[in-house]
C-alpha cells in the first residue's frame, strides 16, 4: 500500500481539484431560480454514493471557485466542513450528495459545483439564481381631474419598485397591452396606459409586476379613476329621484286641494261682503213701561233702522 506523506497529502489534494475543476468545464449546467428567503436543494441525480466516498461542494457568483463544503470518512468517522459563510445555512445528504441551503438569499446567487471522488470523480454543475419577491404595483390617474367627458380619454399611471429583471405590464383581460423594465435599478418602473371612453364600461384592466420567481397583480377601478359624466348623472339621477318623488307628490296634492281652498276663500269672502253692507242706526234707551214702535226699512239689500218713535 502507497504511503502518503503530510506534504504530499497537500499537493495531491491540490492536483485533484485542479483535475476535478477542469473536468467539470464541460458538464451540463442545472439552472434555478428560487424566492429569497426560501429553502432549496440542489437535487444531484445520484441515487446512491459509496459512504467511504469524499463530497466537495464549490460555490463562485461567476466561477464555481471557493470550497464551501467537505465531507469525507477520517479515521472510520464521517467529518463534514462547511466554511463560515455559509455555516448555519447548508445541510448534506451523503447518499446522493444532495446539498439544502436554507433561508436563501440573493447573495447566494451563482454556481455552485459538486465533485464526488471514489476513485473516479463524478460532478454536477448548478446556476442559481435568487430573487426577492416583485412589489405590488400602484395604479393613480395621471390627471388631476378623475372624471372624463364622453369625448375625452382616460390615462391611469403604474408604478412599481424596480428590481432585478422586474417588468411592468398592462393587461385588457388576458391580452397584455404594454410591457417595460430598466436595468437601473435605482429607478421605479412606470407605465401609462390610454383607454378610450367606449372601451371604460366593457373591458377589465390590471396592471401586473413580475420577474421570474413571482408576480403580483393590482386591478384598475374604473369608477375611481376613469369615471365619466353620463355615469355620473346615473348617479347622480339615482340620488334624486326620492327628492323629484317628494315634489311631484306635494304638487300632486296642492293641485287636488286648491279648488276647496279657493272655494272657501270665496266664502268666506261673501259672508264679509254682507255684513259691511249692513248699517246700524242710533238706539236710545227707553224706560220698559212705555210702548216704543220701530220702523225698519229696507234699500238695496241693506237693512236700514229709522227713528225709533213712542207708540
């Protein structure tokens, strides 16, 4: 059996992953795209790995340079290394070689390689690229005014917070209307479609952010932001007709009711006409015991008392 010594054990390692390195140059890339935050495993295909068998994982944002985990049989006891950075995150399977990186973020974006040495080498290549979940887009009218004539037309703005290989898109129902990004990031993505006023009351609209892990969708309310005028008079018709109904009743009964109350006027009238044309005369007072006669004569309707006289 080959003894090697401690400092050959040093430039053999080196050889082997030098080895290991270049011949993975060639193997196929797995490509995923995971949410930041979420645990993912990085599945190798391998159904079985012998247990005396060393697992190397690398990781690199571009090259898959930096040994972030080890594990290898050392004197009859399986040890497993994993680098500082990711110390709490990364759990093996030494079965199929397997490795689970929880709480993922996007700084863990990159290649990750897994070389498995048993006498022969085995390697898989990973790409992974780590996302944050897109923001909810905001829809606002671009115009200060909410409600459009029949002749005019509607401009609702979104607006979302811009990120890495986020789009802002409108949508007519299931039809995209629109679509925008910016690879500057610092910039929030905005949009503005133009609806015509036939177009408010017989189609839906959404406006949706998306990039390739997640999308959120915010709807556009026609009657906050595009309401226009004949709307408006339905409404404010709907408003108003208890009131017209109240008038039109109250008139309804006046109408009815005047007649008697012009009738009574009248009457009332009559009876005041009658007694102004009544005239009475100067009545001395007599002693009870004497006889006293009173001629009345009546002109033109009007009852007129004469000279009282002693009979």
């Amino acid at each position: 059996m080959m003894k090697i010594l401690p400092g050959n054990r040093i430039l053999w390692t080196f050889l082997l992953l030098l080895c290991c390195l270049l011949c993975a140059a060639g193997d196929e890339t797995v490509t995923l795209q995971e949410v930041e935050g979420t645990t993912i495993t990085l599945h190798t295909g391998i159904t079985r790995i012998q247990s005396d068998a060393q697992i190397l994982w690398f990781y690199g944002p571009e090259k898959a340079e930096e040994k972030i985990l080890n594990s290898q049989v050392f004197e009859g006891r399986n040890v497993t290394q994993i680098s500082e950075r990711f110390k709490k995150r990364l759990q093996l399977d030494r079965i199929s070689g397997a490795l689970t990186i929880r709480n993922i973020s996007r700084n863990h974006s990159g290649v990750y390689l897994l070389h498995v040495i048993n006498g022969g080498l085995s390697s898989r290549t990973f790409s992974v690229s780590v996302y944050a979940p897109v923001s909810t887009p905001v829809i606002k009218n671009l115009r200060e005014r909410q409600s459009v004539s029949p002749t005019e037309e509607c401009f609702p703005l979104c607006t979302v917070e811009n990120g890495e290989d986020v789009t802002l898109s409108w949508y007519r129902g299931t039809e995209r209307l629109n679509i925008t990004n910016n690879t500057d990031l610092s910039v929030n993505l905005s949009l503005t479609l133009q609806i015509h006023n036939q177009d408010i009351n017989t189609n839906t609209y959404t406006c949706v952010s998306a990039n390739p892990v997640s999308n959120k969708t915010t709807s556009l309310s026609i009657t906050q932001l595009c309401d226009h005028h004949p709307d408006k008079e339905r409404e404010r018709s709907r408003f108003l007709l208890p009131v017209v109904i109240s008038v039109g009743g109250l008139i309804l009964i006046l109408v009815i009711l005047s007649p008697l109350f012009i009738q009574r006027i009248k009457e009332k009238q009559q009876v005041s006409d009658k007694s102004e044309d009544l005239t009475y005369s100067d009545v001395k007072r007599v002693k009870a015991e004497e006889n006293w006669s009173v001629t009345c004569v009546e002109e033109n309707g009007s009852v007129v008392y004469s000279e009282v006289k002693r009979s």
